[in-house]
C-alpha cells in the first residue's frame, strides 16, 4: 500500500520519527494501531451508552451538574 502525504506533514512524520529513533513506516503503523483501538473503544463506548439510554439509566443534566460539583470540590 502506498500512502501520499504533504510535505509538511511528511516533514513532521519524519521529524518525530527521528527524534524517536524510529522509522516513519514503524511510527505509522503504530499511529494507525494506536488510532483504530481508540476507535473501538469509543464506539463500545457508545454502544454502552445507548443501552443505558434505552434502560432508563440516565442522568438530567441538573443531576450531571450536581456530580461535577461535588467532583470539582476541594
């Protein structure tokens, strides 16, 4: 597979892989890795949410304010 970058961002790609002692094939691959499990949590994550929704497991935006409070309280 071939991929195109603009130069800048092929600059930036092979600067990061530089200072990381690495090739920039190897850091992209972990990028993208990194990316699509990032993207299945996030969509699971979703998903989760949905259900409570549908069960009635929710909070009013009053009682989310309420929670963030007490959180954000010394």
């Amino acid at each position: 597979m071939e991929v195109h970058f603009t130069p800048e961002l092929e600059a930036k790609l092979t600067h990061s892989a530089a200072q990381q002692g690495r090739k920039a094939d190897e850091l992209v691959q972990d990028v993208l890795t990194h990316y699509f499990e990032e993207e299945a949590h996030f969509v699971e994550a979703v998903k989760h949410g949905e259900a409570a929704f549908e069960q009635g497991e929710y909070l009013t935006h009053e009682q989310a304010g309420q929670r963030l409070q007490r959180f954000l309280q010394p």
